[in-house]
C-alpha cells in the first residue's frame, strides 16, 4: 500500500477519529474547566487543539492530493 492509501485508511478508521474527537474535547475541557487566571493552561490547550487541527488537514490533503492531480488532467 502506498502512502497515500495508508494515510487513507489511518483516517477512516473509526478508532483514530474517535481518539482525535476525544483528544479534542479533552482541551476544550481544559479550557471550560481552567480558573480565570490561567491563561497558560488555556493557551497550552488551545495549541494542542490547532495542533491537531493542522495535523488532520496535512494527512487529509496528502490523501487528496491525488484528486486535484486527476482533476487538473480533466481541466486540459
């Protein structure tokens, strides 16, 4: 299998997305549950959740960087 087809199907896995959904709701809670005058739990929870954020958007474009490659053949 490729590296795109292993990312794939990194990605559709059931137990991946619900570790992903967890770990996000994990800092949203660390967020809701911080006192107000720690910012910096706030903030390390934040980073956590972009970088998850970007993590998820760098595995999902190199699974469909083969689709913008088929779709520029069609174009010309």
């Amino acid at each position: 299998m490729d590296r795109q087809g292993e990312i794939k199907s990194v990605l559709n896995t059931e137990s991946f997305i619900n570790e992903i959904e967890d770990m996000t709701k994990e800092c949203f809670n660390d967020i809701a549950n911080s006192n107000p005058e720690d910012t910096e739990a706030r903030e390390r929870a934040y980073n956590r959740i972009k970088a998850i954020e970007n993590m998820m958007t760098r595995l999902q474009s190199v699974v469909d960087s083969d689709k913008i490659k088929d779709k520029s053949w069609t174009i010309l």
